[in-house]
C-alpha cells in the first residue's frame, strides 16, 4: 500500500463542532494542513432549520449552508464529502473510512456528533418513518408530503414538536406521542411543558401523554399506523421519531478512548488518546453549569464554543471550557429561548402570564438562578444570562414580578454567606 494522504489537522464530523473547529484555526493563523471528513455529501450546513424552515420549504439548502463553498476553498480546508470513518489508529495517527480508504493525521478533532436514535420495535424500517437529522431525512420527508395526510410523531422533545408545529401548519393531521406523562420532560419543569401541550392543542395536534408505542404497523412495506400499548391504533401515512441521538463515538471507544455516553474529554477537550480531541453533541465533559457533572450536550452552542477552544488548543493558546449553555426552539409563532441547564431545579417562577404566550420562567436550586425559558421574551433572555453566569441569588418575589427589569438584580445581589 502506498503513503496515506496525511493532514496536519483531521476533523471528524461536518456539523457545526466541525466547521466551526476550521473556521477558528484559520482565524488563528493557524498554518498547517486541514481536512474535515463527513459521512453526508454536503459540506457543512446548519442542523436546526432541518425541522424548522427547512421542512417547512421556507428557507432553501443554499441558504443553511454553514459557509458557500467558496469560503472553504480560500481558507484551503479540505473537504472529504460522503465518507464514514469506521477505526482509529491512535498508534499510527491515522483513520479508515468504511471504504477501505487510510487518512493520516498530527492532530485529530472528532466532531462526529450522533445518529437519530432508531426505534426499537417491529416496523421501525417501514417506508414513511423518517428521523429528522440530515439534509437527506428531511428530503425524503419532503418527498412523501403531497401523499401524507396523517403524521404520527414519535416523541415530544424538541425535534418532536418542532416537526409538529410545521406538519400542522402544511395541513397535516398530526399526533404526538410522548411516552412520559408530559413534552420537554428531559428538559424543561412542567409550566413549560404544559405550556407548549396546550399550544399545540389549539393548533389542532393530539398530544397524547403515557403513550407506549408497541409497534408500527404497514402493508406493502409502508406504514398505515402505530399501535399503542393498549391495543389503539394511531392511522399514519408518515411517522416521524424524536427520541434522541446515539453519539457517534464507537471507533473512538474501541481505540482505547474513555467514556461511555459519548467520549470523555478534559477542559480543552482532550480525549484520553494522544493528539485526539473531540467537541460538540458527542463530548462527555464535566460542564461548570452543571455543577462539574460530566454531562452531553447536544446545541449548536456548545459545538461552537468547544470547537473554538479547541482550536485555542491547538494554536498553542489553550483556555478553559466555561461558555454558558443557551439553546433555542421555534415552534408556531413562539420563540423559545433557554439559557443555563434546569437539571435539578427546586424551584420553578413564573414570570409574566402564559395566556399572553410571553413570559419567562426562572429556574432556582437552592436560592440561586440556574436557568431561564423565555418565549418571546428576548428582553428577559438577554438580561438573564448574567443572572445565570453568576449564579446570582436573587429575591424570588422580585423575579417574578415583570415590571423589575432582570438586569437590576444582578446588582441586588443577596450575599452567599
């Protein structure tokens, strides 16, 4: 076998961590070779509009593309378009793609990310169920549209309801099937959840709650319906499963990385192999936001952010990780927006009133703001990042009140001893 093609920096992944993990060592002058290798034939382009506006054909592929194409070129990034990286030699610094195909690398950035999680039950691989998590997911939704009537949707987190929303909107008859007791359980306290449940009743779609789904049902190798635990058959043209990602991250672990949901990395993002780093979805790092628990997080946010330390790294001025996480959701005409992690809140205030679907609801654990959901409600979002950057303890009756701008309590703060 000849030399393998070698670059001074491989990235593994086309998602935002990737893209924006080139963009940041180029803007380091950073000099050496870089390639970024993806599985999908694009080169990198935005991963929310493909439930938003790109399901809803109101934005073009051109214009998600993360950079033109163009941009890439001038910057003398590579791009491996349409190849899987099955194994990593962390020994001989270099990769195998499924085709057989060797790249060698100095220093490796996987950025990987996840694939939609499948659903376990029989009729998973019927045509007309669909993830939604690439370019070529959603276009092959888009294909079936004017054939589909019905829309089961597997799963009330985000993804779930954001195709909801837009299915709902193109006519569809949708039904949400949530198997826990309420949407956004994993994410968001119950006001929320409540909230968006009602929303998407008065938009016509059946949130069902305590939904089990036994298996899918289809004739002709197409999908006819989904049949509940108990014995309910939901009619179906089309399904649509929301229930998480699986990270990316399986030729890593077998090289020898530590993790286990995802890949372990340190502050700078250094995994456990010499010279492999790894960002974004598929990261398992101990998050300050979190209080220091290792923890996933799967935002454009934190992709960019690591990416960017990363590339710091790299470019020898290393910093640590510490971005506050933030995280978004369009769903009808509600903006939701999310700063700080609500994981083990104690206590839930409601700002504003959610008849006037603008409002905020404030997160606290043991007096102190640990995060914020404003829908339409950019002032609060805005101004609370600070209150959750300083983990501020703030009078809980002052915050619920509308008329106090957030940003006047980060001054009144109450002194932690």
């Amino acid at each position: 076998m000849g030399m393998a093609t070698r670059y001074d920096v491989l990235i593994v992944g086309a998602g935002h961590g990737g893209a924006q993990a080139a963009i940041a060592l180029r803007q380091r002058k950073f000099a050496g070779s870089i390639a970024i290798v993806g599985e999908e034939p694009e080169i990198p382009y935005e991963r929310p509009p493909l439930s938003k506006d790109y399901l809803a054909r109101e934005k073009p592929f051109e214009r998600i593309l993360i950079r033109p194409e163009a941009f890439w070129a001038e910057r003398e990034v590579t791009m491996l378009t349409s190849r899987r990286v099955v194994s990593v030699d962390p020994e001989g610094h270099s990769v195998t793609t499924a085709d057989g195909e060797t790249i060698g690398y100095g220093q490796m950035i996987w950025a990987a990310g996840g694939h939609a999680r499948r659903i376990a039950c029989e009729g998973h691989d019927l045509g007309g169920v669909h993830s939604v998590r690439t370019r070529a997911d959603v276009d092959r939704m888009m294909e079936e549209l004017a054939t589909t009537s019905r829309v089961a949707v597997i799963g009330g987190g985000y993804i779930g309801l954001e195709a909801a929303a837009v299915l709902a909107k193109l006519g569809k008859t949708v039904t949400v099937l949530e198997a826990l007791d309420r949407v956004l359980a994993r994410v968001a306290g119950e006001a929320l959840s409540r909230f968006y449940e009602a929303e998407h009743r008065a938009h016509g779609v059946d949130v069902r709650l305590g939904a089990t789904v036994e298996h899918i049902e289809g004739e002709d190798g197409r999908v006819t319906g989904v049949r509940l635990a108990g014995g309910e058959v939901i009619p179906a043209e089309m399904v649509v499963v929301g229930i998480g990602i699986v990270p990316a991250v399986e030729p890593l672990r077998a090289a020898g990385a530590e993790g286990g949901n995802g890949v372990a990395v340190d502050e700078h993002g250094r995994t456990s192999l010499p010279d492999i780093f790894a960002v974004g979805d598929c990261a398992l790092h101990a998050n300050p936001f979190a209080e220091g628990m290792p923890i996933r997080l799967e935002s454009v946010q934190n992709a960019n952010d690591m990416a960017t330390v990363v590339a710091r790294t790299i470019a020898g001025e290393p910093e640590a990780y510490d971005a506050v996480p933030w995280f978004w959701s369009n769903q009808y005409d509600l903006r939701l927006q999310t700063v700080g992690l609500s994981i083990g809140h104690d206590l839930e205030i409601l700002r504003g009133n959610p008849a006037s679907r603008a409002f905020t609801i404030v997160y606290l654990k043991q007096n102190r703001v640990i995060a914020l959901d404003c829908v339409n409600s950019v002032k609060d979002y805005v101004q609370g990042r600070s209150l959750v950057i300083g983990r501020v303890a703030a009078d809980p009756r002052r915050l619920a009140d509308p008329a106090v701008p957030l940003k006047s309590l980060v001054a009144e703060t109450i002194s932690p001893d």
